[in-house]
C-alpha cells in the first residue's frame, strides 16, 4: 500500500506514478588544440512529477485523514503553501508490501514547482491535480579563510574592473593564455578566433593585435 503525503496533506488517491527527474549539468569545452572534452559536474536538483485525482464525491477507493473533503479544500491547501514560499515535506509511504517485504519511506524536503488544476466534464465532480515538486537545499554561507577586509575589496574591484578591448601578443603567448588573463575564461579562445579572424587557433605571432569585441 502507497501513502503520498505533501506536507500534512494525505492524498485521497495514489497517484498511478511518480516520475524522478535527476538532471545533470555536465558539460563539453574545446581545449587549445580543439580538442572537445567533458567537465563533470554536481547533479542538479530532484525533482518528482505526477498526475492525482481528487475525488468530488465519497468512493471506497480514497483514504483521509479524518473525513471526506471536497476538491476545493485540497487546492486551497496547496495554493496556501505556494503562497507561504516554504518548502514542505514530501512522504511516499510504502507499507504492506507483497512476499513479506518490509515497508520503506521516501521523505524529502521540497518546493511545489507548479500546481495545474483540470476539471472536466468526462470526469463528473473529480478534479485532476498536476504537480511537479522540487528538491529543497538550504543556502549556505562559505566563509573565505586568509583573507583580512582589504584584501577582499581589492578582490572586488579586481573582479570589477574594466576589460582592455585588445591585446598585443608577446613571445610565448597563446590564444588560451590570453583570454585566461584577459577575459578571467580561457575556453573563450575559440570565440575569440572566430571575432579576429584567426583559422588556426594555435598559430599567433608576437606583435599581432587581438581584439575582444
């Protein structure tokens, strides 16, 4: 038997599904040599999507927590927590499970991401809730060690100041080298051959004027 519960709210009806999304960020860059590479990245936030009907009149087949409430008091709940910009506790309660398994809960902290309401004639009095709900992290502060207040101001204003719209190459300069120092990202190289017309990232020679725009 299946539970869903978001926050206090027991839903009368399992949903048929729960669909988990894990979403990865990693990515691809072009090394000097064009080479293409992968940087791994953290996953991104869960997130858990599904379809519940909510039953407008009293069948067998629904479950409360004390009696019948009408499809209007559930989405009023949940609009209430859309409103509230907390996230909640999401409970999938799996007890009575067949060949004497035993029971086991997914309990995780979430955002509702989107609540879609859809009534229908077909469906007489029920009402069809589509919700997606998302992982919830809580920010945290990173505290930087080794740094006294002057030195981050100067931090500040080197991360703030204004980028030089060119560069003169000298010996033993590279395109990569270049935006590193220049534009704080070396993987722009390959945007910046393409502005200065350059075929050949790799080949640049002393005196030559590399623009950045």
């Amino acid at each position: 038997m299946y539970s869903v519960y978001i926050g206090d709210i027991l839903l009368p009806v399992t949903p048929e599904k729960i669909t988990w999304t894990y979403k990865g960020q990693n990515d691809t860059v072009n090394l000097i040599n064009m080479e293409e590479i992968n940087r791994v990245r953290v996953p991104g936030l869960l997130e858990y999507s599904f379809s519940a009907v909510i039953p407008g009149t009293k069948v067998p087949y629904a479950r409360y927590v004390s009696s019948f409430k009408e499809p209007f008091t559930y989405i009023n709940e949940f609009e209430t927590i859309l409103k509230e910009c907390k996230p909640v506790m999401f409970n999938i309660i799996r007890e009575k499970l067949p060949y004497g398994r035993s029971g086991f809960t997914t309990k995780k902290l979430v955002t509702i991401e989107s609540l879609i309401v859809n009534e229908s004639v077909q469906n007489g009095l029920d009402v069809m809730l589509s919700i997606r709900l998302k992982e919830f992290k809580e920010q945290k502060s990173v505290k930087m060690a080794g740094f006294n207040n002057g030195s981050q101001n100067k931090s500040v204003r080197n991360s703030t100041k204004e980028v030089s719209k060119s560069y003169t190459v000298k010996k033993g300069d590279n395109l990569w080298s270049i935006c590193k120092s220049m534009l704080n990202d070396g993987s722009k190289f390959s945007e910046v051959a393409r502005i200065n017309g350059i075929t050949n990232p790799s080949r640049i020679y002393p005196g030559q004027v590399i623009r950045f725009e």
